[in-house]
C-alpha cells in the first residue's frame, strides 16, 4: 500500500502517464524506486524511475513522466525505454486512450480530472503557480506538445565545421559575447526537424508507393513510378520544408546556385552579416554549416548583432502592441536623415535602444547645423571672389599653415582615424557621436568662430583659410555620408562648382585616410589652453550677468598663451576682450576688476560702471549661508544610522543627489568669491 504526491500544471496528461521518477539521491524515495504504482482512472501500472534530471527541491521531488506530451518527459523515456501513450489528437481533444473522459476538450478535461480527483480524495493542496507556456504567435492558442512523425537531418557532423571556423578566428561575432552562444548552440546540437504541417512553404520532396512495403521516395525531380515496384500510383508528402531550411541556403542561393555563375563566384563568401540575436541559431549558425557543406567554405567572416528596438518602457516594438513608430511619418516630418542620424547615435554596440518619441530631433537639429554652415561657406567664397578653390593643394601648404589652421586639420585627422576604427569595428553610434561632436562642436563652435577675425580679401583668409574650410568640409561629408546619405550627397554636388572635386558622388570617392603630414599635436595642445581661457572668460560673463557681446578691457600676468600676439588676438576675438600685459600682483588690489588665477598667472577683467564688486561679494555670501545651512542638514541626515537603516532606498538616494547638488553650488559660489576678492 501507499501513494506517491506529484505536481503538475497539467492534469490532463496524467491520463499518458508512463513513470513517476525521483532524484537517485533523493532519500525520501529510496524504498519505492523500482517498484510500480497504479494510475488513477486508466488503471495503468506504472514503474518508480530514477533519473538525475529531477530536481530534489522542485515540488515534490517527484514527478510524473508523460513521454507523449513534454519535451522533458520524451527525453526521460527515451533514456528509460519507457512507454508513450498519446492521449490527444491533432485538435486538442482526448482520445480513445483517455478513458472515460475520451472525447473531451483538454481543457474541459482540465476540469473534469481535478474534479474527479477530488471525488476521489486524491488532491492534496491547489495552489497558483506561474510558469511560461508556449503560444501560438497568430492565434495565440496554446502549443500542446505532441509526438508525431516527422523527417530530420543530422546535424552533429554538419556542426562541426561551423564549430571549427570560429574556434580558429577565422570567423568572429560583434559584440564578441555573442560567440559563446553560438558555440552552445552547436556543441549541444540536436537532429533538426524539417517538416511542417503549415499551408505554405516548399513542398517536402517525398513521394509514397501505394504499396506500403515500399520505402519512400526521395526525388529532385517528380517520379513517374515506383523504383521498387514499378508502381505509378505515387503520393506527395503534405508537409512542408521549415522555413529555415530554404534561408540556410541564402548566401549561395541568392546568386542561382547550384550554377556557378560569375555573381556567386564574385559574391560568395561575403565579408559581412548583420543580423538580431534570436535568430543566431535559427539562421546565422546554419548558414555557417550550410556554407560548408554546399560550397566548402564559410558563407563570411563577420557577424555583427544588433540589439532590439524598444519603446521608453522597455517593451518590445511591435505592431501587436500597437507601440511602433511609423518612420515613415518620421521621414515625411524631418527626413529620413534625421531618422538614420538619431537612430543610430542612440544605438549602443550590441544594446537595446529605447526609443523616446521625438528621438530624431537631434538629427534634425544637427541637419539644419550642417546645412546652414555650408551656406556660410557658400557665402565667405562668394564675399571673398573665391571661384575655385583647390582643397587637394591644402596638404601640401600644410607646413605654413597658423595655429588654428593647423588645429583644425589635426583634429580632423585624429577624427578620421577613430571613425574609421569605429566602423571597422561595428562601434556606429560612437562614431557617430564622435562626427557629431567634431562637426557642431569643434569645426562650427570653434574653427568657423576664429576664421571671422579675417577681413574680407584678406591675403591669408583668401589663400589659406577658405581652402581649409572647405576641405575639412568636404572631408567631413565624407565621414559623415554612411550615417546621412542625402543631405551629404546634395552638399558634394553643390560643392563640386566651387571645388577641385572630380568624383560625381560620395560613394564614388575614396574614404579619407590619416595622413602623417597632419601630425600637429603641439597645435591641438595650444588651441586646447587658448579655448579653455576663452570658456573662463565667457563664464565669467554669464556669472555676473554681462552681455557675452561686451568688450571687457583685461590685463593678464605670467600666462604664454597672451603673449604669444597670434594666440591672443585670437582669444581676444573670441571672448571679446582686449588684453594687455602688467606686472605682477598689480590688478589684485584694484576694486574694480575681477581676478582669475590662471597656473603661475593671471588675468584680470575690468568692469568699473558694469559691476558693484561689494554688491555682487554680498549676494555671493548670502547665497554660500543658504546653501551650506541646507548641505550641513542634508549631511547630518546621511550621518544618521537611524535614517540610513529605516529609509527607502530611493529616498536615500534622493538626499545624496541633492547633497551632491548642494556640494558643487558651493564649490562654485567659492570660486566666484574668488574672483572677486582677486585671491
């Protein structure tokens, strides 16, 4: 006498129970194993198995074994010799080895088992439990696994080369994580199903004998008669190939393999795929083996895998849930460059975007920014009588080039070269932040700013600047043509009037390579200190409410960067100041200027009738008290043990980022405090 308590989730498929099996090292079983156990309803002996696949701590510990309807329980049985009894049909319904409830919807006998179940005293407890469950993706039924005839190919000998070719490097994945998967994959490799009971698909090339002692036909071409028997009654299989098995065939296919036509020859391997992660197996890794084993070498060398689009929430987009984003309406809205710009700045190597609903406006925005300093350039050549200008001297005169001249040329070259390895390894948004900063920040914000200070016909603005602005131009729309075609190739067509261009496209021209000749890194050092004086003087201004237009008389101490006359006329003109050198520690005491200490030096910027220098200490102070009277409770508060332990994690985290806040304002206020008092 005695029973067994199981769990399950489905007690229909009790009805097709064949074993209950337990963990061998699970004591609490060790006097059943090996004897044999009556099934409820069908009346059915079924033995006590051991099988390490059971998790001792899972449930019971012990767990019925359906062969016939769970993946887990087919490989159980198969390893036991076990038994498989179906207890549905193809539609769900229980059939004649159901018993009693034969006839049943499964879910209807769902309820009729516990039902009975409990009739019977047989229920221990009920509880909730979530688990996953397969569903259809059209219909959303859900999946009942179910043994039935289908045809298979081998795989583990086709996995091998695909195995090999990336354990060698000779074929890699970006991100380089995803390489893990794919040998997972494969190293664990089971014969793949092919056949389908779908309406559409191409048709399994399979014909049966009406003599059933016949073996089946397997046949390119449509068999006119049995070679067995002579037969000419032949039946098509119904099913279908899986979808897979026509796409694993894609790299070579595509070029109307099994000819050897001039496009496979020269298509064949490619260099690279790009593709998402939850088809690497489905797809990536049997084109690898199909590769091998119908054209003897890998289909290409590198996978790139791209992360999924996700709304703000997290949420996969998708039309289902109704939470896509139309590009279209995008396109129609801002262009479809702003679309591919924002798309991919927000697109981390191998991450999921999430994508906010106005996500393309920075694209936009760096469109109009690109648009609008060409028609700036348009407009110097025009003021300046500039022709045609020859962009492809400007490597040549580099040498006599001024600071600026050289700066920008540098950086420039410095950007071509980490573009490049950006795209070379798949790295798109970095190096589309990395154009987008060069570009806005320092060719419009800096470079273009400083090429102002020239007169109009200026001898050097004339024979040097504007062939440098429109080759660091041209180069630019070079770089940046992957990431926004369009407005860069009706930039270069528009620029080819005015330029030595000869190639009609971009894509026709030769992507910028880094030149030695370019190697100014004593200029990018000097025009890096000119611009953070410049950035000093200017938030120095902003600070006190100074108009930035204002032209501020200054007097500067022990600073190269001034006394050198080419770099201060041009710190001059771009923070609208006038420099003039004094001896040392002579504007400290003047009430009427504000003082920066600048390494061994200074400078000082003289605002009498602009500023109230005790007025403006005044406000300072009284600010400073306010704060620090808040930053010392806000302290206090995270002193507190007692605060630590019983507040919520996300208001403790809250009152540290108000601490920092109140930190910085502090640190800033004291170095405006400075500036007042010339220390």
């Amino acid at each position: 006498g005695g029973f067994i308590i199981v769990a399950t989730t489905r007690p229909e498929t009790m009805l097709g129970d064949t074993a209950v099996a337990v963990n061998p090292s699970d004591k609490r079983y060790k006097h059943v194993i090996g004897k044999k156990i009556r099934l409820p309803f069908v009346n059915r002996l079924i033995p006590v198995i051991e099988d390490q696949q059971v998790e001792i701590g899972f449930g019971t510990g012990a767990v019925k074994v359906t062969p016939s309807h769970d993946p887990a329980d087919y490989n159980i049985g198969k390893r036991h010799n076990l038994p498989s009894v179906t207890v549905m049909d193809e539609k769900g319904r229980m059939n004649e080895n159901a018993g009693e409830f034969a006839g049943l919807d499964r879910f209807e006998c769902r309820k009729k088992i516990v039902e009975a179940l409990k009739n019977h005293n047989l229920i221990e407890k009920i509880e909730p439990y979530t688990h996953r469950v397969g569903h259809c993706y059209r219909c959303h039924t859900v999946i009942e696994p179910y043994i039935s005839k289908q045809w298979f190919v081998k795989m583990k000998e086709l996995a091998q080369p695909a195995i090999d070719v990336v354990m060698k490097g000779e074929l890699k994945f970006y991100p380089e994580r995803w390489t893990k998967n794919y040998l997972n994959w494969l190293n664990n490799i089971e014969d793949w199903c092919i056949s389908r009971q779908i309406w559409w698909g191409h048709r399994i090339p399979v014909w049966y004998c009406e003599n059933e002692n016949c073996p089946p036909i397997a046949s390119i071409q449509i068999p006119l008669s049995c070679p067995q028997c002579g037969s000419k009654n032949l039946t098509q299989d119904e099913d279908v190939l899986d979808t897979w098995f026509s796409s694993w065939l894609w790299p070579f296919a595509v070029f109307k393999w099994p000819k050897k036509t001039k496009d496979l020859e020269y298509f064949y391997p490619t260099s690279t795929l790009v593709t998402a992660q939850e088809i690497l197996f489905f797809w990536v890794a049997r084109m690898v083996m199909a590769g091998f084993e119908f054209m003897g070498e890998k289909p290409f060398s590198a996978v790139y895998i791209h992360g999924t689009v996700r709304d703000e929430t997290g949420r996969k987009m998708s039309k289902s849930l109704g939470n896509a984003i139309d590009p279209l309406e995008i396109i129609d809205q801002a262009g479809a460059d702003a679309l591919r710009f924002g798309l991919i700045s927000l697109t981390a190597f191998g991450q999921d975007v999430f994508l906010p609903e106005k996500f393309y406006v920075k694209g936009r925005n760096f469109l109009n920014k690109i648009w609008n300093s060409f028609r700036y350039l348009e407009m110097v050549l025009e003021k300046n009588n500039c022709r045609k200008v020859e962009i492809k001297n400007v490597e040549t005169f580099s040498r006599n080039l001024q600071l600026a001249e050289k700066w920008i040329l540098a950086v420039l070259n410095q950007k071509v070269k980490h573009i490049t390895e950006c795209l070379e390894s798949f790295r798109f948004n970095e190096a589309a932040e990395s154009l987008y900063e060069f570009f806005w920040h320092q060719y419009c914000d800096w470079y273009i700013e400083m090429t102002k200070r020239f007169p109009e016909n200026d001898p050097y603005l004339v024979s040097n600047v504007i062939p440098v602005l429109v080759y660091v131009m041209a180069k630019s729309l070079q770089l940046l043509h992957p990431f926004i075609p369009f407005i860069t190739e009706e930039l270069w067509n528009r620029m080819k009037k005015f330029t030595d261009i000869s190639e009609r496209f971009i894509v026709e021209s030769v992507w910028p390579d880094y030149s030695n000749i370019f190697n100014f890194d004593d200029a990018i050092e000097k025009m890096e200190q000119i611009k953070k004086i410049v950035v000093e003087i200017r938030d120095v201004k902003t600070t006190f409410k100074i108009p930035v237009t204002r032209k501020l008389e200054a007097s500067y101490y022990g600073i190269p960067e001034l006394i050198s006359d080419e770099q201060r006329q041009m710190i001059e003109f771009l923070s609208n100041t006038t420099f003039s050198p004094e001896e040392k520690s002579a504007s400290i005491s003047d009430k009427n200027r504000l003082v920066r200490t600048w390494k061994d030096g200074y400078f000082s910027l003289r605002v009498e009738g602009i500023l109230d220098i005790s007025v403006e200490r005044e406000k300072l102070l009284n600010e400073k008290n306010k704060i620090l009277k808040i930053f010392e409770q806000t302290e206090k508060k995270l002193s507190s043990m007692d605060f630590v332990k019983r507040a919520p994690e996300q208001v403790i985290e809250k009152t540290k980022k108000l601490r920092d806040e109140l930190e910085y304002e502090l640190k800033k206020i004291e170095k405006n405090l400075q500036l007042l008092t010339g220390e």
